[in-house]
RNA sequence: GGGCAGGUGGCGGAAUGGCAGACGCGCUGGACUCAAAAUCCAGUGAGAGUAAUCUCGUGAGGGUUCAACUCCCUCCCUGCCCACCA
C-alpha cells in the first residue's frame, strides 16, 4: 500500500484544479450567487503565519461547500498593497517600495496556493496598480464634487517617527498604533472625508445587517449618537468686582452642548476648552496673562499627556455669562478637561449632577446646586448623582421628572430663541491627507488663479512618479514635494503654471471598494462611467459573508460602509450596505501565549506545517483548533492529531474493503451531512471536524460498509480537506474531479426501533434500560420498577411523581 | 468608569434544560521490535474500595425546576475593545 504523502498528491490537484478553471465565478449565472469573502491580505515582507491561514482555510471550506450546494461562489483575493509598512521595509531594505509590493506578492500567492484556497485568481486586484486606483481616485473626485471631501487647517495627530499624519483611530492611547511613538499636535492643511454626515445611516443602517455583537457596538459607540440640547449663555459686560475682561466683543455667547437640559438651573460656571479659548484671543479678546498662559501650554500638551493627567485644572477666564432663565451671572472657566472636538469645545457646569464637573467644583471652590432629587432628600454632595429624579430649586419646573423638565426647558428655550434640541456624534471627520510617497496621489492641482482644481477624470490615474528618494521629510511634506516636474503642471481651466496635491491618500484608501473591483473584471479594460458595472454589480452585491479582524471595526469596516453608502446614494451600487452578514475570526496566538511576532522568535509559518504533514492537516488544524470567533494558543502537538486522523482515512480507502450493507452506519451518516451541513452555516468548523474524526472512527472499525457512505462521506469531506479527498475519490474509480459532485442529501433518517431509556430518581441518573421506541409511561414505569438497580434505590418507597419525556423517565421520592 | 466575550480534566475544547467531559493532545499499561520511532489495542475528572460500586464534581454563593454547565439574582476572576464624549 502506498503512504499517504501529501507533497506527492498536493501539487497535482492543485494544478489540476487551475487548470480546469473550477473556482471561477461566471458573472450572471443562473444558479443562485454567493459572494463570500475574506478582508484582503496586506502584502508584508514577512508572508503569512498560521494567524492568516485560519480565515482563509475556512471561508475556503466554507466556499467549497457552497459551490458543491449549486450555488456560483465568489471567492477572490487581492492585495492592499499601499502604505506605510511596505515603505518603511522598502526604506530599510533600500529597494523601491514598487518592488518590494512585488517581491511580497509573489511570496503571498505562493503561499496561498500551496494552502490548496478556491480563489479565482482570474479576479485578482492590487490597490497599487495604477488601473487599480485610477478608481481610487475617481472616487475621491466624486466625493469632492459631492462636498463630501474638503481641506481644513486643523490641529492633527502627527507621528515624529514616521512623519505623518493619523486619522483618531490610528492614534491609540496617545500614541501612533504601528511604531508606538508619542503622538504630537500638528496645525496644518489637511483632506478630510465628512464621514459625520453619514453618522445617522452608518448607525441605523446597523439594523439591516447581521454583524457580531461586539462588533456592532464598537461601531455604535465609536459613532456616539447623543441626543441633547445646544444652549446659548449671553456674555455680559465685566462687573467690578470680578477680574476684568477687558474685551467681551470677541463673541456674543457662549454656546454649549448638554444631554442633560433638566440640570439647567444646575449651572453654576461654563467652561470653554482651550482651544475655543484661543479662537476667542484670536477674535481681539484680551485675556489675563494667567489665561493665556494656560491656554498655551493646555494646547501644546501631547495627547499623551492630556490623558496621563486627570486630574483637573484650569482657570477663571474672567468672563461672565448670562443664565438664559434664572439670568443670574455664570462665570466662564478654561479646562482641558473639556475636548475641543466634541460639542461645541463649551460645557455647562453642574456639579450636582455630573462628577467632572463636581470634581471641578470642589477643586476650584465653585457652589454646588442641587437640581434634581433622587428621593426628595438633599443630597450631602460628596460626589455627584447622576441618574435622573424630580426636579428642584427649578423656579417653574419644580416637581417635574428629569425626562418631562429636560424637554419642557428646551422648548422654553426655543421660544426665547436661545436653544434648541441637538443630536452630537463622537465620530470625527476623517483625515485622509497623508504626508508619504507609498499611496495614492491625491488628484487635486492648486492654481494661483483658480484656486483648488479637481483632475479631470480622464486624465485618471495621476501616476505616482518613480522616485530615487522616497524618505518622508522632516518639514512635514510628502516627499513628492520635491519632485519638481510631476508637481509643476498646468491648471486644467486657465492653463497657467499650476502645482499639484502632494500628499497622498491614506492605506484605507484602496480598501474601500476593493470588493467591488473583483466585480469589474479586466479592470484594466474597463473605461469610465462606472454606470457600465451597474449590472453586474446588482447581480453580486450585496456580499453574503465577510470575514475580518476585529481589529478593523472602526476602521475600514466603518470607512467602507461609508464610501459604499456614498456610491448607493450616486445610483451606482444597488444596496445601501455593502456587507449583509460580518463574522471575525479569532486570533492565533504563539505557542507560548504571547502575539506573534518577528520580534519574539515565535511565529509559525504554514510553509513549516505543510513540509511536515501537509496542506490538509494544516488546513484541518486550523479549523479543529477552537472555535473559530475566539483566540485560540498555537500548538504544534495537536497538529500530529489531525494528521493522525487523515493518515488513518488514507490507509482504511487503501485497504481491504468490505462493502456491504450497514444500517447503523448508514443512518448515522445521514445524520453526519446534517451535523456538517449546519456547522458550516454557523461556522462551527471544529465541531464539523471532530464529527468527521467520530465518524471515520466508525468506519475503520465496521465490518461492512456501503459505497454510498464511502463516497459522500468523501464528497462530504471534500470542503475541508479536498487533496486527501480528491485522491481517493479517483482511488475509488472516478474520473471527474470531487469539485464537481453535489453536496450528499441527508434524506430521512430510518426510524430507530431501540432507545435506551434513562432512568432517574430525584434527577440523578440510577440506571439504562434498552427499550421499544415510542412506549407509553406506564410501560416506561413498569420497566423502571422492575429495574434490579432501581428496586434497590427505592427500597419500600413510592414514587411520589413521574416525569416521562419519552426518553427519560424520572422518579420523585 | 463603560461595552463585550469568557471561567468545564494535565492541555485545546464538547454538551444551551434531560446520561457533563464528544473529538483531539498528553499521560499510563500492553502488542509489534534486538532496540527505538511509527502503528495498533486498552485505560485515563477527583476521592474511597481487591472489586461490584459509592461519594464529590462545570469560578463562589443563593434561587427557579421533577431535572441546571445551560435559566434568574448577588459576587469574584480573566481577556479584549472603548474611555474626561458633557
């Protein structure tokens, strides 16, 4: 008998399979589509670990099982190939990032191939291709026209080290998420995406998809949707006996945002963020030199520092503001506490009813007003209470609950004409200038005389020059500044000498629509307007299942629904969501517990499993592991198990067979396609994988067995392992490739004759009994009562009660 | 501080009201072998007992139920994400 040897068996079907075209989908096909899909790998200089392979060898089970269940399956791949990684590798390595992308590609696709993935490879994308983000482009422009893309002067995250600028969600815990450096403030002129305007639909639209739990409410809590009021505070001219404003024209009012209207009469100071504080100085207003020092330094803090240092400070502006009901004056503050971001960069001061504010207030010895009583006790203020109660010390609104007196205040303001109901959002709009060499150039020429120019789009793609030097620089430009003969051009409307964008889009860039560009197959060939893919784009679209990291759900889980969203509104894709169904894989950690990582010598590469034992077995143990949502610890010791297990199956298909009838086994199989077929749809690979080994255990040791549960149990097992399987599809006499048979149908299960019947008194399980099936309860009690066992349990006793389910019988003494 | 996911043998895990520990790793014993590896067979939650068997057992405590890993309440612990968001 020959070994089982995958090297031997692996590559031949892989070629095979290609060759034959099996995973090609066919666009407009009858049979019903299914597009299932994975997040699409960065190319990194480091190839894939077994972390990556998780996802992909179990959406390609997954894609498999789909295709063998009649359904035209799209399973593509491509690369998001731009960015910073690949630029700091190519800096390091002192090659073109160009050719780095290449190099990594091409280590990539090996290693995918070699896993035996379902990929129609005839669909592959690279975002760095200039036909790629030709679109990346053409999207941008579309966006611009829309208003949805414009340039502000803000105050950005800057990294030192990499000399760029972050989007929030790059910026964690005060520092740059990749290379962990403190993060800096920076002013400058920046694109930025108002993402802000979709807050509403990316948040209600969340009921129309089926996304994990967790996901979900990362994405509703980093959109913040709360619902308030923005109230106006008169500034009134400067008293005597208060520190001197000198100037109070800068600014009428202070407005600000609350949730919590009912705490109105609560107010007793306002605090405006520093950097509201500074529009203020920059409009004439001559602030204290105490003030304007803070203000300095409290803008000058790195992130970092604002969030190491909580506790309060801050300092007395000087100015004073007008109570808009009780008119009394409210002195105005500067905290750092309070963000610039969020609101209106102005808070209101309740000490009674929120803890930073109480802390505030106890600090700086600010009067505390007790407005809303929880149990018409007055409260002793060691700290704030926070939920709701009946209003007090209200004027008019006293005794109304918070909810009612909240509303009924708002509309009084309304009717003063000094506020009204708001909604805020903690979402940001997205920066998405980047001051790098290795991204999509932004397609926009500035003109002394006409000012910003959107390319035109058939001068799409702006190329990205080839460059000797592509170091960022230390002025905070993208290098491409320096690249006088691509930065010089003529303006598009008047001709005269013009200069380009030089910075460039972010790496989300090309992951927003990527899952679109399989759609356009020869992308290459394909020529604006974009109308043209509307067919074929209704045909695949929605995607029925996307896989992808948790780390993603703010990002580009978030960014695409956006961009897709804007494209829905532009009549050019038919759904409003792009994803229907979103599943996250669990990570693979190290054996020894920790991430893997280059750094700690611990990474475990599939090239290293599949020299060993093959890509089956490593495809096998990647599903077997755990379950697949959850993080789950490597272990080369387990791996032998699986291999075990496929070893086992080769050299019972190679052995002597004695085919004949099984009933048992017969029906036990019908109920295996079941099992394997639901735990396919709930993603349930290693319990699927385990019923395999079961059954396969039962195989070795039955006497006879039929054909028919010899082949589908292959057909069945095709999905998860199709190398091991195909081989011993065509041992068994077949021609045609395991890829083309039909999903094995469960049928009706043969009624059983036999139950055991489980027998309990008070709940504990005494004894078993072999009975007829579908006995009534009296039998089911004769039985038990007869019952050696039971006899002995009983002893004089009656059975006060008897519960029978048919199954189980239990006795109540 | 908020949100989410968890806590079951030596380990990864299975069971979502009805025989806890499927499947796999590891371990123990045996067969084969000069020997080892591989393979095959048997065993493997803890405690007691020569044994049949008994008692205990799913983070802790309480509750619902004929019956709880599973449902409810209180608490402890771990991991992940978010966090001065007014």
């Amino acid at each position: 008998m020959k070994r089982y040897n995958p090297k031997e068996i692996e590559k031949k079907w892989q070629k095979l399979w290609e060759e034959n075209g099996f995973y090609k989908a066919v666009d407009f096909d009858k049979k019903p589509k299914y597009y299932t899909l994975f997040e699409f790998p960065y190319p990194s200089g480091d190839g894939l670990h077994v972390g990556h392979a998780r996802p992909y060898t179990a959406m390609d089970a997954y894609a498999r099982s789909k295709r063998m269940q009649g359904y035209n399956v799209l399973f593509p791949i491509g690369w998001d190939a731009f960015g910073l990684p690949t630029e700091n590798y190519a800096i390091a390595n002192k090659i073109h990032p160009r050719v780095a992308t290449e190099r990594n590609v091409k280590n990539f696709k090996r290693q995918m191939k070699m896993l035996g993935l379902s990929l129609d490879w005839s669909r592959e994308v690279n975002t760095t291709d200039p036909k790629y983000y030709k679109w990346t482009q053409w999207i941008f422009l579309q966006l611009y026209k829309a208003g949805l893309a414009y340039r502000a002067e803000i105050s950005i995250n800057w990294c030192p080290k990499c000399k760029v600028g972050l989007a929030n969600e790059e910026v964690v815990n005060g520092k740059h998420e990749r290379c962990g450096t403190p993060v800096e403030k920076k002013v400058k002129k920046q694109w930025l995406f108002a993402i802000t305007k979709y807050a509403d639909r990316l948040l209600k639209d969340l009921d129309t998809v089926d996304y994990p739990e967790r996901v979900r409410n990362s994405q509703i809590n980093w959109i913040g949707r709360s619902e308030g009021a923005l109230i106006k505070f008169p500034i009134s001219p400067p008293k005597a006996d208060r520190p001197r404003a000198d100037n109070f024209q800068f600014s009428k009012e202070v407005e600000v945002f609350t949730t919590r209207a009912d705490t109105l009469f609560g107010v007793t100071f306002i605090v405006v963020s520093p950097e509201l504080a500074k529009q203020w100085i920059d409009l004439g207003w001559k602030a204290p030199k105490e003030v304007s020092v803070y203000i300095k330094k409290a803008i000058d803090k790195s992130e970092l520092e604002r969030q190491e240092n909580k506790e309060k400070t801050g300092v007395d502006s000087g100015i004073v503001a007008i109570h808009p009901l009780s008119k009394k004056e409210i002195p105005v503050w500067v905290a750092d506490y309070v963000l610039a971001g969020y609101g209106t960069g102005a808070v209101m001061g309740v000490p009674a009813h929120d803890e930073r504010d109480f802390e505030f207030a106890t600090k700086f010895k600010l009067p505390i007003i007790e407005v809303v009583s929880q149990d018409g006790k007055v409260h002793s203020f060691k700290k704030a209470y926070e939920g709701d109660g009946v209003m007090v010390n209200s004027e008019g609104f006293n005794g109304l609950k918070s909810k009612e007196g909240g509303e009924k205040i708002i509309k009084e303001l309304e009717k003063l004409k000094v506020g009204k109901s708001s909604v805020n959002y903690k979402l940001r709009d997205w920066v998405f200038s980047r001051q790098h060499y290795w991204g999509e150039p932004i397609p926009i020429i500035y003109c002394k005389k006409c000012g910003e120019v959107a390319v035109d789009e058939k001068d799409l793609p702006v190329l990205l020059p080839d460059v000797k030097h592509y170091e960022p620089t230390d002025t905070g430009e993208s290098p491409l500044a320096d690249i006088k003969e691509w930065v010089n051009v003529k303006c598009p409307k008047c001709d005269e000498p013009a200069k380009r964008e030089t910075d460039t889009m972010p790496n989300w860039a090309g992951s927003n629509w990527y899952y679109l560009a399989y759609l356009m197959q020869g992308i290459s060939n394909f020529q604006f307007p974009i109308s043209k893919y509307k067919e074929v784009f209704k045909y695949w679209m929605p995607i029925d299942l996307y896989d992808g990291g948790m780390e993603h759900t703010t990002l580009h889980l978030l960014y695409s629904r956006f961009i897709y969203k804007f494209l829905y509104d532009k009549g050019f894709v038919p759904t409003a969501e792009p994803y229907a169904i979103r599943r996250s894989h669990g990570v693979v950690l190290a054996e020894d517990g920790r991430k893997m990582s280059k750094s700690y010598k611990n990474v475990i590469t599939p090239d290293d499993v599949v020299d060993e034992f093959g890509a089956d077995t490593l495809r096998l143990y990647e599903m077997f592991m755990a379950p697949f949502d959850q993080m789950v610890p490597w272990s080369s010791r387990s791996v032998i198990g699986v291999h075990r297990f496929l070893d086992r199956l080769w050299k019972f298909y190679n052995g002597k067979i004695n085919e004949g009838k099984n009933e048992e086994l017969e029906n036990g199989f019908k109920k295996l396609i079941s099992k394997i077929t639901e735990d396919l749809n709930s993603l349930k690979f290693n319990t699927a994988v385990a019923a395999f080994m079961e059954f396969s255990n039962k195989m070795i040791k039955a006497k006879t067995i039929s054909k028919n549960v010899l082949e589908n149990y292959l057909k069945l097992f095709a999905p998860f392992a199709p190398h091991i399987t195909e081989e011993l599809w065509q041992k068994l006499g077949h021609k045609e490739s395991i890829n083309l048979q039909n999903w094995p149908k469960a049928g009706e299960v043969a009624k059983e004759t036999e139950i055991t019947l489980v027998v309990q008194i008070n709940g504990r399980v005494r004894d078993t009994i072999k009975v007829k099936v579908g006995i009534s309860q009296n039998e089911a009690e004769k039985f038990a009562m007869n019952s050696e066992k039971i006899k002995k349990y009983l002893g004089s006793q009656k059975p006060k009660k008897v519960i029978f389910t048919g199954k189980l019988i239990n006795l109540v003494v």
